[in-house]
C-alpha cells in the first residue's frame, strides 16, 4: 500500500482539482485508490462519494493506492497535485 499526503489547496489563488479529473484519472487502475479527509475515506472511484465528499476540501488530504499498479497511479496523481512540490 502506498500513502501519499497532499495540500489540496496551497493559497487563495490555487484552483481545486476537479473532481471529474480525480475519478478519470482513479479509473485508469486496477488497484484501490481511497482519499482520506479528516476522519472520512471516499473511494476515488466512486463518483457519489466524491461529489458528497471531496468536493469542497481545502486541506491537506491523504490518498491512498492499494493494488498491483498503485506506484503508477501515485504517479499520475501525483502528477495531478502538481508534482512534488504540492506534495506534503
């Protein structure tokens, strides 16, 4: 399993991801991809949690990959997040 923490938001001028971006990008693997906010953990793959979830976080969040390609999709995430400069 793969853990990675990310700022979701780093400033007022940093614009969200979007969250269709996020649940294309978990789709493209095979392996279990899950967000943790706080106390709650939403499947990335899933759109409702997502959208219940996810949407209006600005936070430092964790991601988690569990499965036979996750150091691939840690990558695309973290590709997603900006790199490892937005990586905490």
């Amino acid at each position: 399993m793969v853990e990675r923490k990310y700022r979701v938001f780093n400033g007022e001028a940093t614009q969200p991801i979007p969250i269709s971006a996020l649940i294309q990008a978990a789709n493209r693997f095979h392996c279990d991809i899950y967000m943790e906010v706080g106390a709650k953990q939403f499947n990335m793959k899933d759109y409702d949690e997502c959208q219940s979830g996810v949407q209006n976080v600005n936070k430092i969040c964790v991601v988690y990959f569990n499965g036979a390609d996750e150091q691939e999709a840690e990558g695309r995430f973290q590709t997603l997040f900006g790199g490892y400069a937005r990586a905490v």
